[in-house]
C-alpha cells in the first residue's frame, strides 16, 4: 500500500448544522427511478387508454346528442352508446381501481422494505444525514410524485366518464366512481403509498409488504363506499315521490300514522309481498309509491344530492390526507426507534 | 479522549439479553479488538455504539460524551457492517456520489485514488465486485467520510487471506497516518495479533477483559511446571490450567518480575494464548479498577 493519506479533517463546529435536504434529492432519485419509470409506463398506458376510447365515446355522445328528431327510432339507436360503452366504462373503472393499490405495493413498500431485508440499512442509516431525516428525504418526494402522477390522471378520467354522467349514467356520488375522480383519486393513491412504507417498515421484507399493502388498501379501500360516505353530512330526508337528479338514494321506507311499517324496495327487497298486496297490478316503481300513498302510506327517502359531491370529494380527501400523514409519520417514528 | 464509553451498558431482545452490564472504556487513537465466539455480543455492542440499536440499560457515549446516534456521532463514525451492505445494484462511481450526498465530509479524491490503485472500475455495478473488493469498497467509502472513528464488524471474515492482508493493511495506514481510531470485532484471533493495540473481550454478553495490549501482556505470565503440583500454586491468581501428559501449563496473572516456584519455568504469553485462555474461562476477568476485578476459580482442562 502506497501512503495515500486522508486530507486533514476541519475542525468540527461546535454545534453541526443539519445537512441540506437537497442533498437528498439525489439520493432518492438515482435509488427510486425505476419505480418512479414504471409507475410512468403503467399511468401512461393507462392515460393513452383512457384518451383513445374516450374519444370514440365523446363522438358517440356528440352524434347521440346531435341527433334530430331526438324521439325517431334512428335516434333511439344512436343513443344506445352508453349500453355500448358500458364495458369500457367498467374496464376502465377497474383499471384507475387498481393503479393507486399497486402504486402502494411498487413504489411505496419497497423504500425501507428493500433496506432491511438486504441489510443497507446499516449503510444507510450510519450516514452523517441521519435516519430519519433520510426515511423523510425518501418519503415525502416520493409521496408527492405518485399523488401528482394520479392527480394528473383524474384529470383525464373526469374527462373519460364525463359523458356517462351527462348521459343519466347514474349518480357521482356512485360508491364505485366517485373515487375515481377529482381530488380523491390522488389522496387514495397517497394513502396506499404511506400504507406501503409502513407495511415495509413493520414487515421488513418486500414481497410480503407489498401482499400486506394491497390487502389493506382494499380493505380501506371498501370502508367508504359500503359505509362512511353516506354519514359525511347528514342526509336529506324527503316524503316526495321523487328525489332529485343524479341524488345518491341511501334508504327508503314507509310509514302509516307516523309509526314505521316496512323498509322500500330498493334496500331489502323483501317486502315485495305488501306491496304486491296493496297494489296488485304494481305500476313500474314511480308509481308504486303514489299507489301506497292511496293507502295511507307515507313513503321516506334518504338521499344525499349531487351537489354534495365536492363537499365529499374534499371531506373524503381530508382524512385520507390526514391518515397518510400519520402513516408516514409513525413510519419514520418506527425508524427512528427501531433496534437494529 | 475515550472514543467509546459504556455504563451498565445492556441490550435485551425478547427475553434474551445479547449484552449486560458492560461498563468499559475504549480511548482514542487505538486499534481496539472486540474478540468473542459467536453469540457473544460483540456486533450488539457494536451497533449500540454506531446507534443503530437502543440501549436496553445503561449508556453508551461515543467521540468523548455524544451521545451514540447523535448528528455528531454519525458525522463523526464510519461504520462497515458485517457482509459490507452495499447497494449491489449501483455502480461503483455512484456509491461514492451516493455517500458523499448524505455525509457532511467526503474526501473523493482519496476514494478515487485508493479505488484505481485497488483496480477497482468504477463504472462495475457494486454488486458485480468481488467479496474482498466489495470489502475495501465499503471501507473506502468509510473512510473518505475522514471519520474519527472507524467501526468495523467482522470485517474480514468472508475474506480470502491476501484480500485480509490488505484489507487490514488499509485499516492500519489510515490507524497510523490519520489518526483515525479504530473498532473492529473479529474471532480471527490470529489476525488480532499483528494488529491490535487495545483488547476487548467477551463471551455470552458479557465483556471479561479489557485493556491495552502491552500491559495485558506484561500481566500475564505462562508458568509451566509438573502437572501433580500445579494445584499448590497460589502465589497469584491463575486464569487457566491446561495439562498435557506430565506437564502443566498456568496462565497466571503475574508479571515478569513476580517469584516463580521451584520446578516451573515462566514465559511470556502471546495475545492469541492470552485470549484463548480467557475464552475458555468464562468466569475469569480481567477489567480494569480492583472493584470489578472478579477471580473465579478456574476450571481444570486437560489435553
């Protein structure tokens, strides 16, 4: 060995600045571009996706739209498009469902799940930068990238089912489409990815955390639609027999001299025989409750209406940007504690 | 300066304690080896040192009163784990971009310099290099962050000789040259010979000797004598008894100038001999200050 010697070391400061996080930047770039690349490739292809067939969907609503006389029967074919595109509104329903879980799963469990099951770890966290300022310098980048990224593509998938809704496709507020637009689709995205750091921090290895990520993001991922939703501001309660445009029906039932008699239709389907008994030659369900009226009934429905879908877009939104933050702060808690 | 200090230092996982009341003091500007079997404590103590494991009990100070962990130890500790983590997946010019990024100091000239006259590409994917590359690689990446300490666990175990030698031979010329202490564990006894000036050892958590290596030395002695009389010597304490046929050697702890019975001879001890003998006596020490000296009554062993 030659006599290759170190350069003298300046004298330490009596108090050590942190280091700058732009040193960071780097870092988590060089060690994170290919996920961030796949992650690109998937939501790209998706995006092209989304582009080409709704543009075939948008000429079909503008021919439907267009049409004259509007009640012909020439008409009545064209305006059969949504039957049509059902498929591909589903298909791509399942496909925008999909990305934020498996975003959770690539980008986000492998960060410290790699480090400990290859070892780095001890690498890593031995730097002058510090651990979890470097767990911090990891995920927060990484976190805003894949909010952005989807963000970006809710943009187009608001554009995608646009004519689905103008075409009385059903309600916004729908469990399986609401949360694939607007400003919830990035919030779920940034949840599943603080779901995936976590789950890598706890468990340790990466393909285990990234099966542990998609089952818990599904799983919260049900939460809202089959139960919380409904209770984010307290639902209108109507006893006209209509409810208006595009409202989300949440429970209908009916009464008799202000006592509760039997639940509607629409949520159990059981009480079909009472009704049949009433009204024998049941009318299509517009009319059902006129019939029941005529019998002292009073029919209740529980609606939320569609011009709550921002307000729920940004309640939903709020917690899920507040739960992501508690994940990824019990995450870089977790580092900071963890025993090696 | 003490480099590393410990106090009733303990580190428990689940029920079992890996390291317990280990209280000692290593200074600076030594080349200390932490020697011990397997399972004896020694990367616990370690990783308690460089704060990447919590103490369970006790404390431990690093670089004369910081705190183990601190932004100042961390600044001021290099540490190449065992099996030398490296990111297998970078290149060897980006692990060097990579620790200079997350470290306030870094010398990349030096690194350079000691990587081109090791023959290391630094276009080679890390994890293309070889064992004993990948080993010098982590320990010049450790040592251009100009450490003032330098902590190495079981760094040349995977190691094929000439890939040691001059492993250890880098470890001791930045010793020597920079000023840099030195912490590295091993059970190559025979490496440690060459290469450590301050000696800690331990077994099943526990530490049982520490000291420099030249008055560990000057305070031991071989005494070797007939077997049937090594019982009736009591002069000073006696670490080990190891017999063979009719003889039978006493590692005492006694110098040069202490009396030596009629019928025995007394040698010098070799520091491999010495911490061999400590090794299979689990109950005896040889800790610094009279109020933690413990002498057990060795055991007998014969060969």
């Amino acid at each position: 060995m030659t006599a290759l010697t170190l350069t003298a070391r300046p004298e330490d400061d009596a108090r050590l600045r942190p280091m700058p996080w732009r040193r960071m930047a780097w870092v988590t770039w060089r060690q994170h571009r290919i996920a961030l690349a796949g992650m690109v490739v998937v939501l790209g292809g998706l995006a092209v996706y989304l582009w080409r067939t709704g543009l075939g969907i948008r000429q079909a609503w503008a021919a439907d739209v267009a049409c004259r006389p509007a009640n012909s029967a020439a008409c009545g074919q064209i305006g059969l498009f949504l039957t049509r595109y059902v498929p591909t509104e589903v298909t791509a329903g399942i496909l925008l469902t999909l990305a934020p879980a498996l975003l959770g799963a690539f980008v986000g469990a492998p960060v410290l799940a790699r480090e400990l099951e290859t070892g780095t770890f001890r690498y890593a966290w031995t730097q002058g930068f510090g651990r979890w300022r470097w767990a911090l310098g990891k995920l927060v980048p990484l976190a805003i990238a894949v909010a952005a990224a989807t963000g970006a593509l809710s943009v187009l998938s608001w554009w995608f089912f646009q004519p689905f809704f103008a075409d009385n496709f059903g309600t916004p507020l729908a469990p399986a489409l609401f949360d694939l637009r607007g400003v919830v689709y990035a919030a779920w995205t940034l949840a599943a990815f603080a779901i995936g750091a976590l789950a890598g921090m706890v468990i340790r290895r990466v393909v285990p955390a990234m099966a542990a990520t998609l089952a818990a993001y599904f799983g919260l991922a049900l939460l809202p639609g089959l139960w919380l939703r409904q209770h984010y501001l307290p639902p209108i309660l109507t006893t006209s027999n209509t409810v208006p445009n595009f409202a989300w029906t949440i429970s209908q039932w009916y009464t008799k001299g202000g006592k509760f008699a039997f639940a509607g239709v629409q949520k159990s389907g059981t009480n079909a025989g009472i009704e049949q008994y009433w009204c024998p030659n049941a009318p299509p369900s517009e009319t059902l409750g006129q019939c029941l009226s005529q019998h002292g009934y009073t029919q209740w429905t529980a609606y939320q209406p569609v011009t709550r879908f921002w307000p729920f877009q940004w309640i939903e939104a709020s917690w899920l940007v507040a739960l992501s933050v508690l994940l990824v702060a019990a995450t870089i808690w977790l580092v900071r504690r963890r025993a090696a | 300066m003490n480099i590393i200090e410990t106090s009733v230092l303990g580190k428990r996982y689940g029920t079992t304690w890996a390291l317990r009341e280990c209280t000692l003091t290593i200074p600076a500007r030594h080349v200390a080896a932490l020697v011990g079997p397997n399972g004896a404590g020694k990367t616990t103590l370690l990783n308690l040192a460089v704060g990447l494991a919590e103490p369970s009990a006790g404390s431990v100070t690093v670089l004369g009163g910081h705190p183990a962990g601190s932004p100042a130890a961390l600044d001021g500790i290099a540490f190449v784990a065992q099996d030398t983590p490296l990111y297998k997946n970078l290149s060897v010019a980006e692990m060097l971009h990579l620790t200079r990024n997350l470290n306030r100091l870094f010398d990349r000239d030096y690194a350079k310099a000691r990587l081109a006259e090791l023959g290391i590409p630094l276009k080679r994917q890390a994890g293309r290099l070889s064992g004993g590359q990948q080993a010098q690689l982590a320990l010049t990446l450790a040592l251009a962050r100009r450490p003032r300490l330098l902590v190495l666990d079981e760094p040349v175990a995977m190691l094929d000789p000439i890939a040691r030698h001059d492993f250890m031979a880098t470890v001791l010329t930045a010793a020597a040259d920079d000023g840099v202490s030195v912490v590295l564990s091993s059970h190559a006894l025979a490496e440690l010979e060459r290469v450590a000036d301050y000696l800690i050892l331990m077994s099943r958590g526990r530490v049982q000797v520490v000291g420099e290596v030249d008055d560990l030395l000057a305070s031991h002695r071989v005494l070797t004598g007939p077997a049937a009389e090594a019982g009736n010597y009591t002069e000073r304490p006696v670490v080990h008894v190891r017999r063979a046929e009719a003889q039978a050697h006493l590692m005492v702890r006694a110098t040069a100038d202490d009396p030596v019975p009629p019928g025995w001879e007394s040698h010098p001890v070799g520091l491999e001999e010495l911490a061999l003998a400590y090794l299979r006596e689990s109950g005896a020490a040889a800790l610094p200050g009279p109020s933690r000296a413990r002498h057990a009554r060795p055991s007998e062993v014969t060969r």
